[in-house]
C-alpha cells in the first residue's frame, strides 16, 4: 500500500474509534425527574396564558379566523369525487334496477380473437364485463353462440345476471 492510504486508513480508524467512544461514554441523558414539570406549574403556565390571552384585543380578522377554526368544515379536503359518485349511484339503483326487456338492443353475432369472445350488440363489438352504451347501466355477462347474458349492478357493486338477449341475425341480401 501506498503511504497515502495508510495515512487515510489511520485517519478513518481514529475517526471511527472517536465515534464509538463518543456514542457509548457520550453525555447522560437526563432522567425524567429533571425534565419533568409538577402539575402545579402546569396549572401556573395554564392560567398565565389565559390571563394574558383575555387582555389582548384581537383584530376583526383575528376574530374571524377564530371563528372559522372553531366551526366544522363544511367541505371536506379530502373529498373523493369518483368514489362518492359510484355511491351515490350504487345507492340510487337499490331497488331500481331497470329491465333490460324494455331497451332495444339486438345480439346479431359474435367475433373471435385468439382467445377473446366479442358479441356485437346494436353493431357495437363489447367484451365480458364491458358495459353497454346504447344501455346505460346494463354490463355484457356472458357470451354464448345463441344468446348473451345482459346483468346489471346491484346496491353492493355485483352484476346480477338478469336477461337473455337471443341471436337475432340480419337478412342477408344479395343484390
């Protein structure tokens, strides 16, 4: 080794041995009796503060500011607008649930992708779980080769199967 790296070893070393002397033998921390205040001064600062606070004259500002400290808020900071409207919502539909039988929509076939399964539904290719535009509400649950299966959500979030959409193939027409 060079000279220079043994005298940056040896510096490293003291410098190392210094800091364990310190934190072991370091100064004594101080027991709670020292640190401590009695309730009687407690009660001593408690009373001064108070005293001190009901001679001083607070702005029109200041009172305002008290005030408003004081009430409770009226908007929550931490407000969370998606998750308060799908409540809302989940709450609105108890009950509710609209018939399926009533919308118009036609199931005219099915597209399959590799391993994924498309119903056209009113033209429109949607996948399991997707819910359906022409319906608000109304969420595609299975898909068979004959029919899909239409469902909605229920009050807890669930889809509920509700009503079969049988195939309805278009006329071909060959001009």
């Amino acid at each position: 080794m060079a000279k220079r790296e043994q005298i940056l070893l040896i510096i490293v070393g003291v410098l190392l041995l210094g800091f364990l002397l310190y934190s072991l033998l370091g100064e004594d921390k101080p027991t709670a009796g020292e640190v401590g205040m009695t309730n009687d001064q407690l009660e001593a600062i408690k009373t001064k503060v108070l005293a001190q606070a009901q001679q001083e004259k607070f702005s029109e500002i200041e009172l305002y500011k008290l005030e408003q400290a004081e009430s409770p808020w009226t908007n929550n900071p931490f407000y969370d607008r998606v998750r308060d409207a799908v409540e809302q919502q989940l709450q609105a539909k108890v009950g509710e649930l609209a018939s399926a039988e009533n919308l118009k929509l036609r199931y005219t076939g099915y597209v399959e992708v590799d391993d994924v399964v498309y119903a056209i539904i009113n033209g429109l290719e949607y996948e399991t779980g997707e819910e359906i535009a022409d319906a608000q509400g109304v969420f595609l649950t299975n898909i068979k080769l004959n029919q899909v299966i239409l469902g909605q959500r229920n009050a807890t979030g669930d889809i509920v199967d509700q009503y079969f959409l049988p195939l309805s193939e278009d006329n071909l027409t060959l001009y």
